[in-house]
C-alpha cells in the first residue's frame, strides 16, 4: 500500500514539475546605454560690435569688430544609463 502512495506522489510531483517548468518566449533585448548629461547655454553680452576709423598704412580704413560674448552653461538633466532596445539574433 505505501508503494502504491509512493508512485502516486510521484507522479504528481513529476507532472506539477513540468508545468512548472514552462518557459516563455523573448519578446524584446535590451543593452544599458550611457547617456550624457544635456545642458542649457546662454550667452551673454560682454562687449558690442563696433566699428572705427583707423589709419593704416597712409589711408583711413573702416573697420569693423565683432560682438564678445560669453556663454553661461546650466546642468538640465544629469547623465544616466537607460535601456536601449537591440536585436536579439
């Protein structure tokens, strides 16, 4: 009689087993990509565009200088790794 309860419990230990055994199938592939921090620049004035009169070489010349500016960068989003989908061949 226990080996008849035996077999039985075997069996359906060996059955729930190889339900619990099923594997699913991939649906996508990921790779962890680093992505740079972004940032915002303005630009600031520090000097305007002008133009002179200067003499060179025994003429007058009118020459012209371009605006100075300096540029103000700002941290927008910090630099983080996100999931990048690939192929999965």
């Amino acid at each position: 009689m226990k080996s008849i309860l035996t077999a039985s419990a075997a069996a359906v230990l060996l059955t729930a087993g190889s339900a619990m055994a099923w594997e699913g199938r991939t649906v996508a592939c990921f790779d962890n990509v680093w992505v740079g921090p972004t940032y915002s620049a303005k630009n600031v004035l520090v000097m305007p565009a002008k133009e002179q009169y200067e003499k060179k070489n025994g003429r007058v010349e009118l020459v012209r200088y371009a605006a100075v500016y300096r540029q103000h960068k700002s941290l927008k989003t910090k630099g983080m790794w996100v999931m990048k989908e690939i192929s999965c061949g």
